[in-house]
C-alpha cells in the first residue's frame, strides 16, 4: 500500500511540471533581428545587457553621473525611453529614473535571483533595461526605474 502511495505522489509531481509551463512566451516585438544581427549592431556589453537581461557593475557607466538635459533612448533600436527631468541620484550606482516615457517601455516580472522583480525591457525592440521598484522618490511617483546605461543612449537637447 505504501509503494502505491508513493508512485501516485511521484506521478502527481511529474504531472504538474507540463512542458507548457517550462517554455518560455516568445513576445513578437515591432523591431526583430536574429542574434547574429543584434551581435553585429552592438557592443558586447551592450548585447549582453539588452540581448541576455544581463547587469553591468554599478558605478561603470557614465551616464550614471550625465546631468545633462536630454532624452535616454534604448541603445538597440533609438525608442525613446526617459527624458532627463525624470532623472535622479538613487545612490545605487545606475542610472535611476522616477517614470518612463509611457508607452515605450513593457514590464514582466521576473524571477531570477529567487523573488519577483518587474523587469523592464524596451516596448519596440525588447531590449532589457533593468528593474523598477517602489523606493523611489516619494514627492514625485515613489518609483525608481533602475536602468543599466549600457542598454541607454543620450540624446542632448538642442539649446
């Protein structure tokens, strides 16, 4: 009696690991290249970050530290993502903004390092961005959208 048991409770765990669950949802972006493309158009980093949803090291980037006026586009596909007014100083070592330009951005959730975080990526070509959370500044939106500079280009405006 007990074997039976057994195999029915090692059979119910197998069944409820479906291949369906395991497959990840492709998502159909308006910009679509092969990785043989994406590795042509960017910087290792820059693919690393915006291809594989991988980190640069805090404090590397120097956009991290940029306080000009301007506009923050996704480095893969020029979709403007945050402009420079929504910019502040987290601390964290990344380029930290308060919103998006709405619209340009797309959230999943992501869990990676064992938890939910909501990962951003760009809404166009669906590059990673990073990770929004909600400790951001309280008089503004109290978020802090968390963004690698290697997935950002600057774009000055014009004086």
């Amino acid at each position: 009696m007990k074997k039976i048991a057994l195999l029915a409770l090692g059979l119910m765990a197998f069944s409820c690991n479906s291949k369906a669950q395991n497959e990840k949802k492709e998502k159909t972006f308006a910009i679509s290249k092969t990785e043989a493309e994406w590795k042509a158009q960017l910087t290792d980093l820059q693919y690393y970050v915006l291809r594989q949803e991988g980190t640069e090291r805090a404090f590397t980037s120097e956009l991290n530290f940029n306080k000009e006026k301007g506009t923050y586009v996704c480095a893969a596909c020029d979709t403007p993502l945050f402009l420079s007014v929504h910019k502040f100083d987290s601390g964290t070592g990344w380029p930290s903004f308060d919103q998006e330009i709405k619209g340009n951005v797309a959230y999943s959730t992501d869990y990676k390092i064992g938890y939910a975080r909501t990962e951003e990526h760009c809404a166009v070509c669906g590059g990673h961005l990073g990770h929004v959370f909600d400790d951001g500044p309280r008089e503004t939106t109290g978020k802090r959208h968390c963004i690698n500079g290697a997935a950002l280009k600057f774009i000055p405006s014009e004086k």
